[in-house]
C-alpha cells in the first residue's frame, strides 16, 4: 500500500516537473519567436503568458508537496548518505530559486495597469521564463544524479 503511494507521489513530482520545464521550453522554443511574428495581436501573448502562468503554478504547489513525500521516504532510508543530503540541499536551493522567480513574475504580471510597468513586467517576465527553463534542466539532472546515489547505495 506505502509503495502504491509513494509510486502514485513520484508520479505526480515527475508530470508537473515536465509540464514545467516542458511547457517553459515550449514557451521559450516556439511560442515566444511565434508570437513575435508580424500581425500577432498583443492580447494572444499576454493571454498565453497568463494560461502558462497557471499552469506553472499548479506545478510548482505540485512539486512542493509531493517533493517533501519524496524526501521524507528517501531519508528514512539507510541508503541516503551524506552525498545525497548534499546533492538533494542543492536540488531544493535551485528549486526555491525557481518558485521564486515564478511568484515574482505572477506578482508583477498583468494586474499592474501602467503601459510602462506592463512593458517591464513582459520583459522581466520573459527573462525569468529563461531562468526557470535553465535551473529546471539543472535541477533535473540533479534528480537523476539524487537517484543514482541512492541505487548506488542499495
Ligand atoms: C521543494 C522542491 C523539491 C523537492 C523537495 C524535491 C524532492 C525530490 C526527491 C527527494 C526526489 C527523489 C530522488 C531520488 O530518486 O532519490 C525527486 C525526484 C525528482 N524530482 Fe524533485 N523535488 C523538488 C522540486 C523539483 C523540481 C522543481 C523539479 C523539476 C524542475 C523536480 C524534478 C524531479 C524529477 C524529474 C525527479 C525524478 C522522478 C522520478 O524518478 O520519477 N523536482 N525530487
């Protein structure tokens, strides 16, 4: 029953970390230059930005409690050893980092009404879009290097 839970919980870590780093790849990869294309209206790049944005968040909430499942499972097991401890710390500063960046962006998103805030708001928003997808791989390999240790161990 422990084992159908915890598959059930590594599941769901696993489909909202790819529908985050997938979905900001997407969005940096092909979304963004496309929106740029001549005769695109604004409003399709900011309802894109705000769809995207809560898709983000459900992820993010996501991988925050599942997260902690995982690391109480993992650290009541003997085969996590100082190592793992020091890879998994880095694993979850880089993740805050990345809920970070998205709370900013979400605070300084849409809601504000000046042109000019607006304007910085985008390219911030767009800047941090970067950010995410970057620590994401990172934070990915981590999650595999976090399971080879542990393997490793067993
Ligand atoms: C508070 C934040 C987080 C915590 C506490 C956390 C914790 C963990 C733990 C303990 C594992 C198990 C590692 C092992 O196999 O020993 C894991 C796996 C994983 N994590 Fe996270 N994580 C967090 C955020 C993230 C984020 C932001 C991403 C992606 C961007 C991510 C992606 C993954 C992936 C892909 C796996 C492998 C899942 C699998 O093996 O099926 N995690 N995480």
């Amino acid at each position: 029953m422990a084992d159908v839970f915890l598959l059930i919980v590594r599941w769901a870590h696993a489909i909202a970390a790819v529908a985050w780093v997938g979905g900001g790849i997407f969005y940096w990869v092909v979304l963004r230059p496309a929106l740029r294309t001549e005769g695109v209206p604004p409003a399709v790049a900011r309802v894109a930005g705000a769809e995207f944005g809560g898709l983000v968040a459900l992820a993010a909430w996501t991988l925050v409690v599942t997260g902690f499942v995982l690391v109480f499972a993992r650290l009541s097991e003997p085969a996590a050893d100082v190592p793992y401890g020091a890879v998994l710390a880095l694993k979850i500063a880089l993740s805050v980092w990345m809920f970070l960046l998205v709370s900013g962006r979400r605070r300084g998103g849409p809601a504000d009404g000046r042109p000019r805030g607006r304007l910085r708001a985008a390219a911030n928003a767009l800047g941090s879009v970067n950010t995410t997808v970057v620590l994401g791989v990172v934070v990915f390999g981590l999650s595999d290097v976090l399971r080879l240790l542990f393997e490793r161990n067993l």
